[in-house]
C-alpha cells in the first residue's frame, strides 16, 4: 500500500468528520458542499482499492491475508457513501452525525488497513 495516500484518505476522512459534525453542532443537515466533500474522500477510497488490487495482481501480499485485507479495502471505499445516502433519508441534524461518524470510522479503517498490509 502507499502509505501517503492511506495518510491521505485517513486525514481528508477526519477532515470531513470534522465538518458534518459542525454542521450538525450547528442543527444543519448536509448540504451540497457536504457531499461535494464527500465524494472527494469517496474518490481516495476509490484510487486506493485500485492500487490496493493492483498490487495483489504484481504478487505482493499483505502480512495479515489476502482475503482480510480485500474485505478492508470493501468496506472502506462503502463507508461514507453509505452514509451519505443515509444523510439523505434523514434530512435533519442527524444525518450530518451519520456522515461525521462515518468519517471517523474510515479513518479507523485506514489505520486498520496499514496494519494489515505491513503486519
């Protein structure tokens, strides 16, 4: 894995965490540039399940499996587009919540997947 680009994915994922939560502080739902915001973390997680397939095709293999390590990469690049289709449901302050917690969860999920690959 590049380890710029999971240090990328994990800070833009805070970053965004960080927003929708002031949003929601503020009782706002998510708005546009939320989602603009959104799918420029769904774009890294996208370019890193690329390299992360990539890689496995060239023969390398992550220290703790192939197979936990692709499961990661899944639920990584599903995580905040999850949320966000749920923000949408829930047009309240909640649904702002619901994308700030998906932000932490794939920051965790970027740590989680370092481990993976370097063992």
């Amino acid at each position: 894995m590049l380890d710029a680009l999971t240090l990328a994915t994990g800070v833009a994922a805070l970053l965004l965490a960080a927003w929708c939560g002031w949003a929601a502080y503020r009782d706002q739902p998510t708005k546009d540039w939320h989602f603009i915001g959104m799918a420029v973390v769904t774009l890294l997680t996208l370019v890193q399940l690329v390299v992360g397939i990539v890689q496995l095709a060239r023969g390398e293999e992550p220290e703790q499996g192939t197979v936990i390590f692709v499961a990661y990469l899944l639920g990584s690049f599903a995580c905040v587009p999850a949320a966000g289709f749920m923000s949408l449901a829930e047009r309240t302050r909640w649904g702002s919540i619901t994308v700030a917690a998906s932000g932490v969860v794939l920051a965790v999920l970027e740590v989680r997947l370092h481990d993976i690959w370097k063992g």
